[in-house]
C-alpha cells in the first residue's frame, strides 16, 4: 500500500469518528430540559400569550417541521394531565421575531415560563412527558 493511501484511510476514519462522537453528543442533549437560572430576563406576558396566574409551556413549530408534531402532542398530554399549565404554540414562519427575541435557532425549542414571565427552562427536540411534568410541578405551588 502506498503512502498517499494510508494517509487518506485514516483520514477517512478520524473524520467518521469525529463525525459519530458529535452525533452522539448532539442525541443525547436533544429534548433535555436546561434550567435558565436567574439571570433569564423577564418577558412581557402579553406579548407571547403567557398566562398570569400560572406557568406556561411555549414551542415554537414550522408546518414543515416534522418533530414539532411530536412536541405538540408531548405537551397535549401534559396540559391535559394538569390544566392550571398554559399552552402557546408560535410558528416561527409566522413570527421570527419572537423566535429571534429568544435565540430560537432550531425546532422545535421549548420553554417553560413561570407566571411572572420568567424563563424557567428550554429544551431544543422533543421533551420527555416526565421531564416537563416534574419541571412543572414546583412552579405550580
């Protein structure tokens, strides 16, 4: 084998294996839920349809986003299972700046607003149901 050979095989490899660990990365921080912390800045509630007297979960969605229909119906079932949680779904088509306000920059991304407007989490892909109820559940007190 000649050396230019070599050279290009395990150039081929090291770019599959970097390529694999960023994937595996990247599915592994996909629908988990991140704290904002206190620095989040407070939104005006009026301005997103977030709700006053309790916390609300708002996805930002496309109609051509496939995931967002999962998130959709992830958050559905939640609602549904405690309904003092609003719900506000924003086509980012429809309203880019909103998405731009809070750095939306795939879909479908997800926050939890406290009612004061808070930002209290954020995930990016499709949430699990038990991750959003149990950060619900101390917001709802």
């Amino acid at each position: 084998m000649s050396a230019t050979l070599i050279t290009a095989i395990a150039a081929i490899i090291t770019t599959l294996g970097v390529a694999v660990t960023v994937g595996v990365l990247h599915k592994r921080r996909e629908g988990v839920l991140r704290g904002a912390g206190d620095s989040a800045p407070r939104l005006d509630a009026g301005d997103l349809g977030l709700s006053h007297t309790g916390p609300t979960i708002v996805h930002f969605s496309a109609a051509w986003c496939g995931p967002c229909a999962g998130v959709r119906r992830v958050v559905d079932q939640v609602c549904a299972d405690l309904p003092q949680v609003a719900h506000v779904e924003i086509d980012m088509d429809a309203n880019p700046a909103a998405a731009r306000r809070l750095s939306v920059l795939s879909l479908p991304t997800t926050f939890i607003f406290d009612s004061s407007g808070r930002q209290q989490f954020r995930a990016a892909g499709v949430p699990k149901i038990a991750d959003l109820r149990s950060a619900l559940q101390p917001l709802l007190t």
